[in-house]
C-alpha cells in the first residue's frame, strides 16, 4: 500500500510540474481555458460542438478531444465548424494527464487563441485528480442520471468550477429535481457557479455563450 | 513507466487470487455471480431494485453495493425489500476491488443464496479491470448516453457477457439508434447477450426476469 501510495503521489506531482508549464503558456498568450469533466454520455460533445457554431466567428477556440478509443469527437467538433481541434486516445487511460496536453498544444498554436477547451474522457471519478493546465473545471451531469451525483462523486464536484445542468428538455421524464441537484452540488462546493441547459432545445444556451464572452474579455484585459 | 505497469500487474494479479477464492465459495454453494458495471446514472440501482421485488419470493438474492461515497444505494435495495445487502463506499476509489467483496461477503453468508449481484461503482472504464469472482460482468448503457459508447469504452463491452439496454422509453427523445448500439457493442464482442428494457414503464423486465431464473436454475443444477 505505502509503494502504491508514494508512486500516486509522485505520478501527480510530475503531473502538477508539466499542469504548471501549460498554464504558464495559456496565461502569457491571454487564453481562457476550461476542463470539460462528466460521466460518459452527459452531452460535451454536444454542447462543445453548440459552443462552436455560436461563437467561432468572435473568438478563436482550440479544443482537444480525450477518448479511451475513436476520434469520433474530435470529427464531430471539426464538423461543427471547428479549425484548431486535437483528438487525444488515451488507449486504455481512464483520464487526460498534462504530458498528453502537453504533446498536442503545439499543434493547437496557444499564441492564436482565445478560449482553449479540453473534453476529458467520460468519467466521473479518475479526471479529478489531474489538473491539466486549466482555469477551471466545469462538470456536466444530465438529468437522466440522477440529481444524487454531486454526493456520490464529491471530489469531481468540489474541484470544478461550474456544473451545466443538460438535458433539461428530458426533466418530466426524469425523477430529477433542479432543486435537489442544486442544493446537494452546493453542499459539497458552495462556490460553484451553475448553469441549467438543453443542447437539444437550445434553451439556456445563451446565458453559457454570455459567461464564456465575459470569461475570454476578462482574460484578455487582464 | 516500469514501475508504474510492474506494480499494476502485482496488484491485479494479487486482486485475481482473491477473485479466485469468491468465486470458489459461491462455486461450492451454487450461486449465480452477477457484477454490474456502467456510467453513472445509467440505471444499476433501478433495475436492481425492480429485480428484488419480481424475485426475492422464489429465489434468495444477496447483493453488494458500491459507491464513492454514500451508502444511499444499498439503502434504496434495502428499502425494495433486500435482506442482504450491504454497502461498500470506496472513498475515492474509482472501482471495487476483490479485497473490498471479499470483506463483506461472509455477512452475506453465500451458503445460503441463490443469486449474488455486485453493483459496482459508475465508471465505463476502470471497473473493467478487476475481476470480483462473477459468473460475468453485466454492462448498462441507457439509451440517453449516445450509441457510440461501446466504441469509445471497448475494454468493458468486451469484459462483459450481457449488455442492458435501459431507458428504451426514452428512445424518441435521443439521438440513439438501437440498431446502432447493437452493432457497435457485437463488433466489439459478437458473444454479448442483449437486453432491451425500461424500468421506468417495465417494458422487457420479463425477459431479464426470466433469464436470471434460468441462470440460477442452471447453477443449482450444474
């Protein structure tokens, strides 16, 4: 246990060193940057390929794309009107870790950008605990998956920045309730800054472009 | 990067001895060993709960169940009559291991059981991993989380022996093609046996009832 407990510990802190470098990077060229984290399924794809369409004629975005197999997202984010976008198969690897973000940046040019995304792989447990360079963290959970997630899974929640409710659509179908979501995320991180969305409807889309226009002016005049 | 793959396989290897040894006692006491592995939120817990009240009458139903934090899902089966069932919380493990079921399995007292389900913790990736002694591994898709899944998650379609299918009464509000699904999941593993099924209206529980009758049947009678 104590062998398994040193190598964690030394695995993320090599993590921490390389996390730092690309922050470094983002800050000096006046990027935002923003870690996508959800259980498989809870719609980034989505709503990445929605943020695209809205605001790649006023801003310049990368994105990466993390997948255990296929670059299925990545093709469905370059479709979506997207110009700077990286796939990442992790090949087995439950979660992005910085060395991977790392090796692709380059491609993605960070000096010609002005949001920088990166879609972790689906999962809502192992991702936490890389940081991979970003500002923040935003959950997604989807109302088809049960509004007891933010306490079975508190690390993802108390390390992320936002949660985006999707699927709001699909609520009267669901034993889902806003509320208890809301209160039971906050109770584990009362500083989360949430958003309740459909990508399907549209509906809430707007106020999620409006945050992430302020987030990209306020890191350019920073 | 040795380091990192030697003490994976001593782990894994150390975790197959102890799989060994569960499934040698629920052997010699002739119980079917189901372990349920999915995203979060695909729907464990509600079938598992509908599948306690169709059988607990003819046929004794131990189950474990696992979470990251919180023991709300054994206390939901508790709740839908379970007598044995016992909670495990990881704290911060991304999946069980055979050391955690080894554990509580003597306050299950397998010689007295028919059938032996183990709901794992909701994560498409890692779970794939550990062998806790099961007959098989029984993976859920609900049909809100797209049906590119089995692609993009290989190693736990292929692990597995039966696929569920669940939220069917979703079905026209998802971009999801049953098709689809079926033939990404069979190109991964051409021996999966498929469910389709919804707790929410109860359409195709029959079916997975009457399967783990025969399942248990064919146990007894091995």
């Amino acid at each position: 246990m104590t062998t398994t407990i040193k190598l964690e510990k030394k695995v993320l802190s090599e993590n921490d060193k390389l996390a730092a470098e690309i922050r470094d990077e983002l800050t000096k060229n006046k990027v935002a940057a923003l870690n996508f984290v959800s259980s498989p399924g809870s719609g980034k794809t989505s709503l990445l390929e929605k943020t695209l369409q809205a605001l790649r004629s006023e801003m310049k975005i990368g994105m990466v794309a993390g997948d255990v197999q296929t670059e299925n997202d990545a093709k469905r984010l370059i479709s979506a009107g997207g110009e700077k976008i990286k796939p990442i198969v992790t090949g087995g690897s439950c979660h992005l870790d910085a060395k991977m973000v790392s090796k692709v940046l380059p491609e993605i040019d960070s000096s010609d950008l002005d949001l920088f995304i990166i879609e972790n792989v689906g999962n809502l447990v192992c991702p936490s605990s890389y940081d991979l360079g970003e500002d923040m963290k935003v959950v997604l959970i989807s109302v088809t998956e049960g509004d007891d997630k933010p306490l079975k899974y508190p690390s993802m929640f108390r390390r992320s920045s936002v949660m985006v409710i999707n699927k709001i659509d699909m609520l009267e179908l669901c034993d889902f309730s806003l509320e208890t979501v809301k209160k039971n995320a906050l109770q584990i991180n009362g500083d989360l800054k949430i958003f309740e969305l459909s990508c399907r409807t549209g509906e809430g889309l707007e106020e999620w472009y409006d945050w992430l226009k302020e987030l990209v002016k306020g890191k350019r005049e920073a």
